[in-house]
C-alpha cells in the first residue's frame, strides 16, 4: 500500500510516499522559515498562501522521486490538526481534492502523532512500550506509548513549550527566528561555569514542566548586562548566558525523562519533535541511558521538524492495523485545537 502524506499545519510544506512493504520511497518539503523571519515569527496569512503555491509542486517532486504515478497511490493521509486552521485547510483541501480526482480514500492524520511515530522510521526502530518525549515548537509532553493511537499523558508544560522557550531566550540574545538551532551552536562556545540558570520544577514529584521562569531568567542576566556594560554584550557572554540556558533547559528534560522511565519500570526511551535535533539534549540523554541501562530512540535529524514523511507514515500505521480509518467522504474537515490523548486508538 502507497500512502501519500500531506503536512501543512504550520509553516512547513512537506509531502510524502510511504509504502508499507518498501518504506519511505520519497519526501519533499519547503519550509517557510527565511519568509517569516523578517516579522520574528510565524504570519498565519502568509502561511497558508504559501502552502498553497508549494504543495502541487512539491507532489510532483515527490512522484518523480519515487518513480511512481499518481494513479499508484492507494491512500492520502493529511494533517488535520492541531495546528494553524488556515494553514491546515490548505492541506486538507489538497488531499481531498486529490483524492477525489484519483478516486482513492483519505485519512485525517494528527500531528502530534505523526511526530510521535517518527522515531520509528529509523531503521532501528523502537518496539512499544515506550516513554515518548515529545518537544516541539508547541507542545512539551511525557507520555507512555503502548502502541499506535495508545497514549496517556504524564505530564505536560505548563507554560512555554521547550522550543517556544529556545526561541525566545534566543531571541533576548538577538539571534533571530526561530532560534532553537542557533543559541544551541552558540552555547557551544559558552563557559558552563558562568551563569546558572534556575531549573524549574526538577524537584517536582509530577512529569511536568514549566519553562517561562527560565526565559526570564534569561531576560534578567541579559538585562543585567544592558545596564552594566551599556555596549552590546560581547559575543563571550552572549555564549555564556546561551550555554546556562541550554544547561538549564536539558537537565529539567533529562531527569523528567529519568524518572518517567524509573516509575513505569519501561526500558526504553523515544525522543520527538524539533527540540529532539538538540546536539546537548542527545548527549546528555545518552549519558543518562548509559548510565541508567536504558536505550533512547530518536528520529533522523530532518524528521524531528514538521514533514511530511511521519504524516504518510502516521497514516500508512493506522490503514495497516484497520483499512476503514480511510474514507471517502471529501468534506475536508480540520482541527487546529485536537488534545493527543483525545485520539482514539488504531
Ligand atoms: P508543534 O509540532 O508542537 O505544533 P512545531 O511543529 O512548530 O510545533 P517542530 O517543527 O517540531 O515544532 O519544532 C520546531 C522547534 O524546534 C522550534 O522551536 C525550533 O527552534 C526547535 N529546534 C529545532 N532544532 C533545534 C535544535 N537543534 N536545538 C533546539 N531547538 C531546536
Ligand atoms: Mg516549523
Ligand atoms: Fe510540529
């Protein structure tokens, strides 16, 4: 079975072949990134018009990649939320009409899941259960996964999510949008000694989080500086305060991770989502396993952001276990605001 998949719930156009006996065949995808940089962040508006310019194009990509016909597609998943409506409809349309015209059924995927199932796309792929972390530019959650579509929540941000988090301390920083990659490369450079960051809710007795007291921090050290030093703050210190957030902010995800795993008594470990690409969080959770005698998954670099390969795959997982998820009803139907755990199982 060839499952297309169609992304488009935010600012990344990504479009997908999946085929449940050969794997990923090909994956295309456009982000938006360079377009919305200049307003500091994501433009709904500008968005949505540019999935529309994006999405034909990138599905022809996507055929001729795989060597394949339209015709031999046998499904279309798309994303049908949560995630920006305008956006989300451009999608959603697109996979409808599409699948209207080739007279094959679609399928609503949600996103979260698709992130969620990206590690499995690795040819070392996790078995259930697991701990998922999922870190995204929206959502900060730990949830046990005893299989597809079977989640329960553990904990969740209370505030920022840890990527809204990256981007705005980086942005006190003056390092652009979005900044997650950024403040990471420059931690690099930083002095771990220099500044200690708080760490909230580490002590917690629960699996949330809450990251807006560390972007205040962060406010606070950088306008600490402003006043002393009245020039810029040099390039040493602006590596310095990046390295105590980047510190801060891995030391909470990792022993929320830790402790998920000591309590369900699981083994293994799935990291999801953007902030998954993270080159400290990888380290310091590959300590913590190598220590703890527990394995961590992660998905391939450029499938922890949106794409389209985990929605084709997302979709192509749930059509596996039950052929009747997929319909052909082409009312195009979207849900910007969708809980994970109101999903049902596949
Ligand atoms: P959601 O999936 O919750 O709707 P989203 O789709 O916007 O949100 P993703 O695409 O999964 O989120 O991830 C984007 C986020 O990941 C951004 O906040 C970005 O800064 C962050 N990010 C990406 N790479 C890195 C990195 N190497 N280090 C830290 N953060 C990163
Ligand atoms: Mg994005
Ligand atoms: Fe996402």
């Amino acid at each position: 079975m060839i499952v297309l998949g169609v992304e488009s719930s935010c600012d990344e156009t990504g479009l997908a072949l999946y085929d449940t006996e050969r794997g990923l065949l090909s994956h295309a995808l456009h982000s938006q990134v360079a377009m919305h940089e200049e307003y500091g962040g994501v433009v709904p508006e500008l968005a949505s018009r540019d999935h529309i310019r994006r999405a034909l194009p990138l599905l022809e990509q996507t055929l001729r990649q795989a060597g394949i016909a339209k015709s031999d597609i046998d499904a279309i998943a798309y994303t049908q939320g949560p995630g920006l409506a305008g956006a989300l409809l451009v999608g959603s349309s697109v996979a409808c009409s599409l699948a209207l015209a080739l007279d094959k059924p679609v399928l609503g995927v949600h996103h979260l899941e698709g992130h969620l199932l990206s590690p499995l796309l690795a040819s070392d792929r996790p078995a259930f259960p697991f701990i998922a972390l999922l870190v995204s530019g929206g959502h900060t959650q730990l949830m046990r996964v005893d299989g597809v579509g079977r989640y329960t929540l553990l904990g969740e941000t209370l505030d920022d999510a840890a990527g809204e988090a990256f981007d705005k301390s980086a942005k006190l920083l003056g390092l652009g949008y979005p900044g997650g990659p950024a403040i990471s490369r420059l931690a690099e450079f930083g002095d771990p000694a220099a500044y200690t960051l708080p760490r909230p809710m580490l002590h917690s007795k629960d699996f949330n989080f809450s990251f807006s007291g560390l972007k205040t921090a962060v406010l606070t050290v950088v306008k600490n500086h402003e006043e002393k030093v009245v020039a810029n703050i040099c390039e040493q210190d602006k590596a310095n305060i990046a390295r105590g957030f980047v510190d801060a902010i891995v030391d909470v995800l990792t022993a929320k991770c830790v402790n998920a795993l000591r309590h369900s008594g699981l083994k293994r470990l799935v990291i999801a989502g953007g902030v998954g690409a993270n080159a400290q969080l990888r380290a310091s959770l590959d300590a913590a396993a190598d220590k703890r005698k527990f394995r961590v998954f992660y998905p391939e670099l450029e499938f922890c952001t949106d794409n389209g390969a985990m929605i084709a795959f997302a979709g192509a997982l749930r059509l596996e276990k039950n052929a009747a998820l997929a319909t052909r009803d082409y009312a195009f139907t979207v849900r910007p605001r969708w809980p994970l755990d109101e999903l049902e199982a596949a």
